[in-house]
C-alpha cells in the first residue's frame, strides 16, 4: 500500500496574528496573497478596537505578517 501524499496542492498564504497573554486576545487569520490589503486593514481594526493601540499598515506588514504553506487537499 502506498500512501501518496503528493496528491495534496499545497499554496502559499499570508498569516497575521495577535496572541497576548496579557488581553487573553487569540486572534489568528489567513488569506490568499492577493488579499493582504484587506487582511492588513483588519489586523488595524481589531489593534485599535481591542487594545487601544494604533498602528501603520507598513509596521503590521513588516512586524506582523508571515508566509505560510497551507494544504488543500481534495477531502478524500
């Protein structure tokens, strides 16, 4: 028996998360690439609604956001 693991796509995506000990805050989401506008814009928002702090797009961009491989498998 062979298991193919081939079989499953892998993809790029852009992650962003907030994980302070302090607020309890977990907050964790990706996108696809061509989605950074919008996944910077709401990483800002939940900053500022949540703990009061404000930040650019460029400092969420360089301190915040990572590239990571995601699996999309066909669920078989």
């Amino acid at each position: 028996m062979t298991n193919d693991v081939q079989s499953e796509e892998r993809r790029t995506a852009l992650q962003v998360a907030c994980d302070t000990a302090v607020s309890g805050c977990v907050f964790r989401m990706r996108t696809e690439e061509d989605d950074k506008d919008r996944l910077l814009e709401i990483a800002r928002e939940h900053v500022k609604e949540q703990h009061g702090q404000e930040y650019s797009l460029e400092e969420i961009d360089d301190q915040h956001v990572t590239e990571v491989e995601v699996e999309t498998g066909t669920g078989e």
